[in-house]
C-alpha cells in the first residue's frame, strides 16, 4: 500500500460489526485521529525538508562567498 493510499484507506475503511466487536464510533473516532496525526507528520515532514533546503543553499553560498574572500587576499 502506498503511503497516500493509507489515509484514504482509514478515512473510507467501512469495518464489519460483529455481535461481540468493537465500538463501532470509537473505532471510527481512533482512525480519525490516526488520520489527523498523520497528516501533521506529512505536514512537519515537508517543513523540515524546505528548511533543510534553505539550509543547505545559505551554506553554500555563505562556502562560496568565503571562498572567494580568500582568493582575493
């Protein structure tokens, strides 16, 4: 399974009942939450790449820049 195809999986999961099964709402009020919870960390996920980028092209230019102080001394 895909890593997007397991949100639509739990938002769209229709589980059978059974005579001595789970609550049926507060099945579904857990997968909501797994759901949510998922989405954040997707979420924080892209954040944290877009910093790593930012990141990683200041040091590059801050290394290029030092570099070429130095080659003007």
């Amino acid at each position: 399974m895909a890593a997007d195809d397991i949100l639509e999986y739990l938002e769209t999961v229709d589980l059978k009942t059974k005579m001595r099964g789970y609550d049926q709402i507060q099945v579904d009020e857990i997968f909501d939450r797994v759901s949510e919870e998922i989405k954040i960390l997707r979420e924080d996920l892209k954040n944290s790449v877009e910093k790593e980028r930012v990141a990683e092209e200041y040091l590059e230019s801050d290394c290029l820049l030092y570099t070429s102080d130095a080659a003007d001394e």
